[in-house]
C-alpha cells in the first residue's frame, strides 16, 4: 500500500478502480497532495539538463529575473551540451551587449568565458582527432601543431561552425559535425601535409595558418609561386613570414610585376629564389617604394651589373633597411674623404657595409684606429682595400690582435702602418692563422725571437701565406742552396718578403747570379732583396752595360738605385777607370768605406802598390790606414 500511496499513476493504469469509497478517499487524498505540489512548483524551477550553468546563473545578482527564463526557455527547445551559449530569437544582440559593457567582474561574464573555453577546447579536440584520422599524423606532432593554432585557428573554425547553425542543411546538426564540416571545407589537414612536406616546422606551419586569418588557399597559392621562382622548399616558410600578412593578401601579378623590374635592372633570374628568400621583405614593397629604393644606389653612379651583383652579394642592403638608416650610412662614410660616387662603388663592392650600425659600430672602430695612430688616409685606405674590417667585432677581434703583436715585440707605432699596409690582417683568424706563421717563422725559419716583431712590422703579408703551400717550400729551397737556418732568419729579418716569392721566379734569379754573373752565394746573403727585382727587366739588362764597360758594383748598388742614377754611377766609374788607366789624373777616389760594402770593386788587374800611390793624403781616412788597404786588397785577390 506504501508503493501506491506514493504512485497513484501507475496504480490507476495497472489496476481496475477499487470500491467508490476507497475511490473518493484516494481522490481526496491526491487532490490535497496535488495542491501541496503546485505551491511548491511555484517556488521551485524544474531542474533541466543543464543544471550546472543554471546553478550558476541563479548566484547572479545582476542579471534579471526575466533575462534568466529566457535564456531557460531557449535551453528547452534546442538540445545543448553543457556550455553552451543561447541566443535570444527576439534579441539577438543580448549576448554582444554583454561583451560590449564592462562586466569583467559580474558572473554572469564568467560564466560565458567558461562557456567559451568548452567549446573552444571541443573544437581543439576535433580538429586533433582529425589530423590523427584524416591526416594520419602522429599525436605528438597533432598535439603540437594544435598548440600553435590556438586560438587563432581554433577560434576561426569554431565561429564558423557556430554560423553554420543558421544554414537549413545544418539545423538540426550538432556542433562537432559542424566542426569537422568546417575542417574538411577548409582543406587545412592536406595544406599541413604538403607545408610538411617542404620541409615546413610545426611552429612555421602554425604561425603561417594563423597569420592567413582564415585564407588557406592564399598560403597554398603563395607557396607555388615561390617555389616557381626556385625559391627552396626549407626557405619557403621563412619567406612566408618574414614578408608578413601582405604577401598573402597580393595577386601573383602584383608578385611577377617585382620579380620583372628587378630582372630589369641587373638582377638575373636564376638569382630570383636566392635573394627572395634572404630578403622576403622585397615582396611587400608597392613598386613606388621598390623604385625609389633602386634608384638611391643608381644615383651613386652605380650600373645595373654592379647593381644585380651587389643585391646578391647581400640581398638585405635593398629590402631590409629604412631609407633614414641609409641616408645615414652613406653620409658617415663621405666623412673619409670619399665621393658619392666613391661611396656607389664601396657599397657595390662590400655591401655588407650597410648592414653595421654607426654607433655600436663603427664609431667606437674608428676611434680606436686614431689611438693607434692611424690618420683618415689611413682609414680610408682600410676601407677602400678591406671594407670588411669596418664589419667586424671590435673587442673579440682587432682589440686582441693588436695585443698579440704588442706581445711578439711589434714596435707601437708600427702596428697603426702595419695595419694601413696590410688591411686584410684584421680578418684573419688569430689562432687558426696568425699564432701558427708566426710559430713557424720561430721554430722552422731560423727567425730570432729578437727579430719576430722586426719581421712582423715590415712584412705582415706573411701572416696571410699557407705554411704548406709557401713558407714551407722557400724554406727548404733556400736551406738547399747551402743557406743554413740562422743565416736565413737573419736574411728574413732583413727582407721578410723573401718567403713570398714562388720558387718558379727564385731559380731562375739565383742560377743567373752564380752561372752568368759568377757571383758568389755571399753577395745573395747580403742582399737578399736581389730576389725582389726583374730578371728581364733589371738584372740581366744592368748586368750587361756592366760587363760593356768593365765595370763592377755590387748587387745593392748595382739594382737598388734608379735607371738615371745607376747610368751617372756607371759613367763615372767608367771615367775614373779610363783616367787611372791613361795616368793623366792622380785624383783616383775609393769610396770612403772601402770594405764588403763598397760601391764599386777594384779590378784584378791593378797592383795594390798603384792603387796607394794614386791615393792622396787627404783621400785616406784617419780610420782607414794602408795597411788595411793592402789587408783588404789580399783578401779580395784571394
């Protein structure tokens, strides 16, 4: 009886009605309890499915009694998820109103942010499930390429999914349905593919997809046409975003309408994917802009040759810079001394020069420059010959080779010359390549750890020679002429270009001198500089008016000295010789310091005894008796 007093229904429909009196009581009975009811359905809303945003909503304060039957009845007649959002039929902006006024900390606010969050968390699940399947990507790379679309990407798909409501083929869809419409439509999972495919990261792919605001053909159109001017498949992305959101907004003509004014001006084509793909940001220029950019280096007097090699030498010096930043760069390096065309023709030979800052730069290199003693010619040759240096690091480079050479005993005013001389030191590796020459010069040359810095200071160019390829070599051909290792340090330090030579120019020098000029190996050993003159142009030209006039200098006077004072010493000689010969003159002179480094030799047919005679008083130094003049004359004889 307990179970029907509680469930009149089903007894009624499970049972005949009992005797009238039984009847009328249990009328009586459930007449009171209906009313019981009733008053407390007055008091209470039936709870719903979406119980849990309703218990929210009924915290509210703010929120009005009739908004929240409203936005209760609208739950009655669509079937939602937990989350969802309702709009009002009859006011369709009461959600946008919400948003519009400032209720950030009403809950009402909240409730819809959370509402958001869920479906917007539904919608990143959806779209990781349909990579997995459709796509047949791995969950962690669908995982983290989710990552970076949200919630650009994610927020796209769900507002369209959303819209779609609207649409009769979709009323009575649910949302995820609408979203794997959205997905598929979109033909986002094959656009991953193939950006994958190109060698695209998830992070670029991510970035890419958000920056298209919803335009997925664009990226695709964009792509193919930089893969048509052979730009890689690995730079493809990166050009992509560097360029920005433009380049997906224009047309490939607008895109071929660059391409054929560069081509125009000296830019080949087969350059075109190169210098896209280190400068995207060309393709972003209006073509006003691109011609006034071109037409800054044309007015330097810069041809379009120069033009074309320059932009691919470093294809940032025309898209990457503002016009002021260039303007400035250009007016710092006329403070030199150079020309606007001079400066046309620096910038088409080093354009790299535009890409260093004046202040963090240049001007602390060139101060530093002027404290080695070093002038604006100077600095100006630097730049002229080895631009380069201006771009390198002044503290982590120069500033430690200038302390090595201080350290090997290189003269402090000789480095500033040294470094004008020889600009392309600076560049140089300092423990691939300096240390290790000058080691070399120490342990394998013969050169005195006195002499290093001598040598360094007045021929730093062999710090840029190969140790196997040269040094080596014209050492051990110089040890093979009988030279041995101390006595070629100290012709080194005398004329340290002596290594530079190739050995091809040496021999036919050195077997010239001992087999035509029969000279002995000494008189190379005290001028090693012989090796620095031509063999057809001065040597065998100066050696035959010699022998002409039965004369002989010595190799340091005989080359060292011009073509017009070489013919007054050879007259004179020659005039001293015919009077001595004749006996009309007594006033023969002997140099002065008649030793090995005399100017001229005495012939061998002369006795000493003459020679005294002719000689007067006055002629012969205090310094210089007859007695070493006749010591001299021996040795000589012998």
């Amino acid at each position: 009886m307990t179970f029907y007093h509680h469930n009149p229904t089903i007894i009624r429909r499970c049972h005949p009605p009992p005797s009238f009196s039984v009847a009328s009581s249990l009328q009586h009975h459930h007449q009171q309890q209906n009313q019981t009811t009733n008053q407390e359905n007055n008091n209470k809303i039936i709870r719903t499915h979406n119980a849990k945003s309703t218990s929210l909503i009924f915290q509210t304060t703010t929120t009005s009694q009739n908004e929240i039957f409203n936005l209760l009845e609208l739950s009655k007649t669509t079937p939602q998820f937990p989350g969802s959002i309702y709009q009002n039929k009859n006011n369709p902006s009461a959600i946008q109103e919400i948003f519009d006024n400032d209720h950030t900390n009403d809950d009402d606010y909240e409730v819809i942010m959370k509402a958001l969050e869920i479906r917007r968390q539904v919608t990143l699940d959806i779209f990781i499930q349909v990579m997995r399947k459709e796509g047949r990507f791995g969950i962690t790379y669908a995982t983290n390429l989710a990552s970076k679309l949200f919630p650009e990407f994610i927020d796209f798909i769900m507002i369209q999914a959303a819209s779609l409501k609207q649409s009769p083929e979709f009323a009575n869809s649910s949302f995820n349905v609408r979203v794997k419409d959205c997905l598929q439509t979109s033909n986002v999972i094959p656009l991953i593919r193939w950006l994958k495919h190109n060698e695209l990261s998830y992070p670029q792919i991510g970035k890419l997809i958000c920056s298209s605001k919803g335009n997925i053909e664009s990226i695709k159109r964009t792509a193919d046409w930089l893969k048509s001017i052979h730009v890689n498949g690995r730079y493809i992305g990166v050009a992509l975003l560097r360029s920005g959101d433009n380049i997906l907004e224009r047309t490939t003509k607008e895109l071929d309408e660059i391409i054929f004014y560069l081509e125009k001006n000296g830019v080949k084509k087969e350059w075109m994917g190169y210098i896209v793909s280190r400068c995207p940001e060309l393709l972003t220029f209006s073509m006003e802009e691109l011609k006034t950019r071109m037409n800054f280096y044309f007015d330097m007097g810069m041809n379009e040759k120069d033009f074309g090699t320059m932009i691919f030498d470093f294809p940032k010096i025309l898209g990457f810079y503002s016009l002021d930043e260039m303007n400035q760069k250009v007016a710092y390096l006329k403070e030199f001394g150079l020309s606007h065309q001079d400066v046309g023709r620096l910038l088409a030979f080093r354009p790299q020069l535009m890409g260093c800052n004046i202040e963090e730069r240049w001007k602390p290199l060139v101060k530093y420059l002027y404290y080695l003693g070093i002038s604006r010619d100077g600095m100006r040759r630097i730049l002229t010959v080895k631009p380069i240096v201006f771009c390198v690091d002044l503290e982590s480079n120069i500033v430690q080779k200038v302390q090595f050479f201080r350290d090997i005993g290189v003269e402090e005013k000789g480095i500033g010359s040294m470094l004008v001389k020889f600009p392309s030191l600076l560049t140089y590796s300092l423990y691939k390549k300096i240390r290790p020459v000058v080691i070399f010069l120490l342990t394998k040359a013969g050169v005195s750890r006195a002499d290093i810095g001598k040598v360094i200071g007045l021929g730093p160019e062999l710090l840029g020679c190969s140790i196997s390829k040269k040094l080596e070599p014209n050492v051990k051909y110089f040890l093979s002429l009988g030279i041995d290792l101390q006595t070629l340090g100290k012709m080194i330090a005398d004329f340290p270009m002596l290594l530079r030579y190739n050995i091809d120019i040496l021999r036919p020098k050195y077997r010239y001198l001992r087999r035509t000029m029969v000279r002995p190996l000494n008189d190379l050993i005290e001028f090693p500089r012989f090796f620095s003159y031509s063999l057809e142009d001065r040597i065998i030209p100066r050696h035959k008016i010699l022998m002409d006039n039965r004369i002989n200098f010595k190799l340091r006077y005989m080359l060292s000295s011009s073509n017009d004072e070489f013919h007054q010493k050879v007259e004179a000689a020659v005039q001293r010789r015919q009077m001595f010969e004749s006996g009309i003159s007594s006033n023969f002179a002997l140099d002065s310091s008649f030793d090995n480094s005399s100017e001229y030799k005495i012939d061998d047919d002369v006795g000493v005894d003459e020679i005294i005679d002719e000689l007067s008083d006055d002629e012969i130094s205090d310094e210089f008796s007859n007695n070493e003049i006749i010591d001299e004359f021996s040795a000589h004889e012998d």
